[in-house]
C-alpha cells in the first residue's frame, strides 16, 4: 500500500522540476497537505531519483530511435554514393568512415575494461576469502595442502 497520495508525489515532482530543495519540498508539502503524514526529507530525495532515472531511460530511448534513423540516412546515403560516385564528397565519406571505426575501436576497449572489471572483481573477492583464514589455514594452502 502506498503511504502518500500520488498528488503529494506529483507536487514534489513538480517542486523538484522547479529547481526547489528536498528541504524546501518538505515544507511545502506540510503547508499543501497540513492534514496528512508528510514524507521525509529521504523519501522526496527518493522520489527524485525515481523521476530521474525515468527521465533518463526516455533519453535513453530517443536517443536511440534518432542513431538508428541517422544510421538508415548513412546508409543511403552511402547507397547513393556508390552509384553516383562523382558526386560523392571525400570529405563526407572519410568523416563518417573513421566514426564507425572509432565505433568499433570503443566497443573493443569497452569490451576489454569489462573483463579487467570483472577480473579486478575476481581478484578482490579472493583476497577477501584469504583474509577469513586464520594463519595456520594460510600455511596450510602456502604448502599445498587442502583447507577444508
């Protein structure tokens, strides 16, 4: 069950797209709504990052609905290029030839610092096991033995 009305979300929302703090928020909440329980000071900030991280998954998704129709203009554009190459601009074709290649060059480093993440992850959680032994546990795998 929902403890605050979705009117009280709604202001704090609207206080927050106003540039108005949690803090001022709370007090105005108090002054909108003097007959019912108030959330505190976490809950707006909560709230806040709710509606942010919405927000940013909506530009996420523009965002991406806008490469794919620029990536289909690329093409035709290219298209168009090969049959009509006198009229195809170097200048056009080296641009967009070295950001598909950075493209390509930042999903492989991308792709490499993940796995140095989850090696690093690896590594660290080891240590952490290691650092739950007691020192005769420690001797034991130092000389090869099995720690049960």
């Amino acid at each position: 069950m929902q403890r605050f009305s979705n009117e009280m979300i709604a202001q704090s929302n609207a206080m927050e797209a106003e540039g108005i703090s949690s803090r001022r928020t709370v007090e105005r909440l108090k002054a909108l709504f003097p007959d019912e329980t108030i959330p505190s000071n976490v809950s707006v900030a909560d709230w806040r990052r709710g509606l942010h991280a919405s927000l940013h998954e909506e530009l996420e998704d523009s965002e991406l609905a806008i490469a794919r129709r620029a990536d289909e203009l690329v093409v035709q554009k290219l298209d168009y290029c090969e049959g009509n190459i006198d009229k195809a601009r170097l200048g056009e074709l080296t641009l967009t030839a070295g950001i598909y290649r950075d493209k390509g060059f930042k999903r492989q480093d991308l792709k490499v610092k993940a796995k140095q993440t989850e090696a690093g992850q690896a590594l660290a959680d080891a240590i952490a096991r290691l650092a739950d032994l007691s020192i005769p546990q420690l001797e034991d795998i130092i000389e090869g033995e099995v720690v049960g």
